[in-house]
C-alpha cells in the first residue's frame, strides 16, 4: 500500500499489541487512547486512569509485567 511521502507499508495489516501495564489488557498500539514513553519504552493503556496509575508508580507496573525497565 502507497503511503503519503513516498513511505511504504511493510506490516503484514496486522495489529500489533501490547499489555497494559496496569489491568492487563491487550491493547492495539495503533488504536491505544493514550500512552506514556518511560526508561527508552512507549507503554500503551487502554484508558486514561490505567495511564495515571502507571505515571504515579511506574516501576510498580513494570516489575508486575516481570520487565525490568532499561
């Protein structure tokens, strides 16, 4: 598929997800209403209040995803 500025679409159309981090709900990161760069990762939420529990205690919801952030 032609994109705008001569880019190119090299995904196979599928989505691509991601956990949030604070219910645990897979969310696709290209519909995901909010999300949060922190420690050099984008993390995606599926709703504002996921979004705001994760800025107060990020390092909480990255040790219950068994991540260690970078």
């Amino acid at each position: 598929m032609e994109e705008p500025f001569g880019l190119e679409d090299h995904s196979d159309g599928m989505p691509t997800f991601s956990v949030d981090p604070v219910c645990g709900k897979n969310v696709d990161e290209a519909q995901a209403p909010v999300r949060t760069p922190y420690a050099g990762q984008t993390y995606y939420f599926c709703s504002p209040f996921c979004q705001e529990q994760f800025e107060q205690h990020p390092s909480l919801y990255i040790a219950r995803l068994g991540v260690s952030p970078r």
